[in-house]
C-alpha cells in the first residue's frame, strides 16, 4: 500500500481437490461434467499439491501516484472502455467467415446460424 492504494497483490492457488470441486459446482457445473472436463486437474489434485502463489505488482498504480493522477486510465498506454474495447485497436471487432473457415472455428447457435 501507498497512500491507501494497493499496489501489488496476489493469491494463493487451489491446491486441494475437494476444494476445487466446489468451485466447478458453484460454477454450475454438475460432477459429471467437471470430471469429463477437468478430469485431469481433479485427478492431479487427489495426489496432493503443494500451496502455491504469487504476487502481481501494480506498477501503473505506481505511475499514476508518482504522476500526481486520481485515475489509472490516465497512465494506462491502451486503457480498454467500460465496455471492455479497445479504443486504439477497435478491439473487440468482428471476425470474417474466411478467417474463421481458416482457422477451423464454426461459431454454434451465433444468430442467423444453426
């Protein structure tokens, strides 16, 4: 902290089964489906992990203390909107049925589509 704003924070990891599996059912997935998904990181988990994490320093919290600014947006090189686009890139944009073909991607239940 620095002057009441984090500046880095971190986590620590999932390393039990048990708990894991309540984070798939609050998810909404039923047992079955976890397991058939994530089967594999279930089952790692079952042989024990041990607790791990890490920390991610904000250093454009940083920037925006040393430069005097109350809002990060004005420190952030490509800050997104509220909608989450990306002003610079016109990021999110569509995406052509060529590439899409291309890349074997078919996009299931999009409107218009089967």
């Amino acid at each position: 902290m620095l002057n009441g704003t984090e500046l880095g924070s971190g986590s620590i990891r999932i390393h039990r089964r048990d708990i894991q599996a309540k984070v798939f059912s609050a998810l909404g997935f039923s047992d079955e489906e976890a397991r058939k998904r994530f089967g594999f990181l279930l089952e790692a988990l079952e042989y024990g992990a041990p607790p791990h994490g890490g920390i991610a320093l904000g250093l454009d919290r940083l920037v925006m203390i040393l430069a005097g600014e109350t809002s990060i947006r004005e420190v952030i090189p490509f800050p997104k909107t509220a909608r989450a686009t990306d002003l610079m890139s016109d990021a999110p944009s569509t995406v052509s049925e060529r590439v899409l073909r291309e890349l074997g991607i078919r996009i299931a239940g999009a409107p218009g589509k089967p």
